[in-house]
C-alpha cells in the first residue's frame, strides 16, 4: 500500500456518524474512516468532528409533502403530527489507540445540541401561534469500537465490533401519563406544548443498549486512485425505557458506504463517496413507529488536507439521491461535516 506509514489512523475504529445520532431516518451516513483513509500505523489518536443536520423538509414515500397537506389528516378526523423543522449540532470527541497493525480501538463520545418544532397534531390552517418549540443540548450515547485487521497481511480488510451504551439522556411519560419515564427527557418551553415532553427518539439518548458489527476493505485500483467499502449494523440488545405501556427501543440501523479516494498528492485527497441507509421501525409505546422507518442515499463529495505533519483536516456534503420513508418524516436537503484529527 502506497499509504504514508503515519497516515489517518484514527480512522480505523471509527464507524459512520449516523449510528450516534437519535432521530428518525435522518439520513447522516458519511464514513469517517473512509474520509481519512486507512492505516496499520500505531499509536494514538484523538480527533473531533462536528456535523450538522438540518431536518427541514417533510416528505411522505420518496415525494416532498407540504405541512398543509399532512395536516388536512387532523381535519378528516386524524391524529398525525405536523412537524416544522428539526436542526441536530453534533460535536464529537473521538480517542484511538492502535497497540498494533491488527488491533485498534476507539472511544467516541457525542454532544447532542438539537432545536425542534412542530405544529403538534394540528389541523388546517396552520398559524404561527400552533408552532410548539424546544431547545436543548447535552451528553449523547457513547460508543467503543474494537476494530480487527489481521485476517489479510496487507491489513486492508478490517472486522468491527463495539457497543453504544445509554449515558445520554432520555426518557417520556409514563403509562399512567402523570409522570416521566426515563433519565431528565427535554420538554418543550414554548408554544401549545409546552411543559410536555419531546418526542422519545429525539431525546439526546435513545436509552437503549446496542451491539454494533461492521467490516470494511480498501484497494487502491489504479495509481491515484483507492476505492473502498465499508458495512455496518447495529441493534438494541437492551433498552431501559422496558416499562408496560412505557416502553421504547430504536429501531435497528444498517449503514454501507462506497467511495474513490483520489491519492496524485498526498497533501489534499478529493474523495467521493455514496452512503446508503436502512433503519427499521422504532418500537413500544414511546414510538413514533408509524413515522421512524425508510431507507435513503447521499452522494458525498468532500475533501481531506495534511495541515500539519500529524495533523489533518476533512470537510464533507451530503447530497440527498434517493429517499423512500415511511409514514410522514422531516429530512435534511443536505448535511455536513468537517473534522480534524491528530496522531502521536
């Protein structure tokens, strides 16, 4: 492998940013290994990313929907939620240690900052005085990855195994409706709604316990040229949120991303990548089940760049090419992120 010996090994552990994220099928899949490259470097590493998530667009099926039309269920006697807009900051701290080529691990740990609003279960007309608003920031799910590369000798073909645990907050009311469930869930703070809590999945944790697995496998199929693919798959094996009638588990997750790195110098690396998503229903009472379930595509373009001799830089946009959702859904017209990470 042409790769510098030093190159991009915080990368190897590090898994695609949507498995930390709790919304519905919001889409944010990009592949942070894959922006840095891959290495069998050891050492340590630490690295921090943030990535925004604008969920501004209501959709319904693969189509854009407008909230009048979503709302003219309430007023042929239905009970669907009109949401407005939901704007994710996420800012992640990442910790890699490589104790040789065929083992790294990894400790990622997410700040969740989220704005979101909605018109609640209103009919039509929609006023500006329906709009019901919460703002909140705090502590994530984290997340440790174990990654194995030693099957191949050219260690570039790598097995995942890690684990989401549930220090996030999170949390909804309970069965008889007079009081919460959960550790400090947001509410709402102005608006029809306020005092009420927001919804179980868009909590800062999901409250839940997962197992995450993955592969991946890179080559460089020409000169300048490597391609990559990577799979990932996590699922809640316990969920805290177990209480009848009180209940919440999020909905399983599958990730693949496949992507050109353009290497003619090393010090800037265009790079492409499409990123594919499936995520199941959200289930139990807390669920929104009827709204958390589709599958999406993006189209990532994005850049990475040696600032410093152990030290770079990547910045990415994704670009919606295919969404099909299920029930009614906010999504984001595009997402980005920008990263940095550091070697020693």
């Amino acid at each position: 492998m042409k790769h510098s010996s030093r190159y991009a090994l915080a990368a190897l552990a590090s898994l695609p940013t949507t498995a930390a994220f709790a919304c519905a099928t919001c889409g944010c899949s990009l592949s942070t290994d894959a922006a840095m490259g891959y290495s069998s470097a050891t050492g340590w590493s630490v690295g921090i990313e943030y990535d925004y998530l604008d969920q501004d667009q209501l959709r319904h099926g693969g189509s854009a929907i407008s909230p009048a039309r979503v709302a003219a269920i309430n007023n042929a006697g239905g009970d669907q939620e009109v949401e407005k807009d939901t704007a994710n900051h996420y800012t992640t701290l990442d910790l890699g240690y490589a104790p040789s080529p065929d083992w790294n691990f990894k400790l990622m740990v997410p700040y969740v900052d989220r704005n979101h609003t909605t018109y609640g279960n209103s009919p039509n007309p929609l006023t500006p005085d329906l709009i019901s608003g919460a703002s909140y920031g705090g502590l994530g799910d984290i997340k440790f990855i174990t990654s194995w590369q030693g099957l191949l000798p050219t260690n570039n073909l790598g097995f995942q195994l890690g684990i989401k645990l549930p220090t996030g907050d999170y949390g909804g009311p309970s069965a008889d409706g007079l009081g919460v469930v959960g550790r400090n869930p947001r509410a709402f703070t102005s608006g029809p709604l306020a005092g009420n809590l927001v919804d179980t999945s868009l909590q800062p944790g999901t409250g839940s316990t997962d197992l995450i697995v993955g592969a991946y496998y890179y080559q460089p199929v020409s000169q300048d040229f490597d391609a990559f693919v990577n799979g990932q798959f996590q699922a809640a094996v316990s969920h805290k949120l177990d209480q009848p009638g009180a209940d919440f588990r999020p909905g399983n997750l599958a990730t693949v991303s496949v992507g050109l790195r353009y290497e003619a110098n090393p010090t800037v690396v265009p790079q492409l990548q499409l990123n594919l998503t499936h995520k199941s229903h959200d289930q139990g009472a807390l669920s929104d089940d009827t709204d958390s379930a589709g599958t999406v595509a993006y189209l990532s373009p994005g850049v990475t760049v040696n600032v410093a001799q152990a030290t770079y830089v990547y910045t990415f946009v994704q670009l919606p090419v295919y969404r099909q959702l299920v029930g009614y859904q906010l999504s984001p017209r595009w997402t980005a992120s920008v990263g940095l990470t550091h070697m020693f």
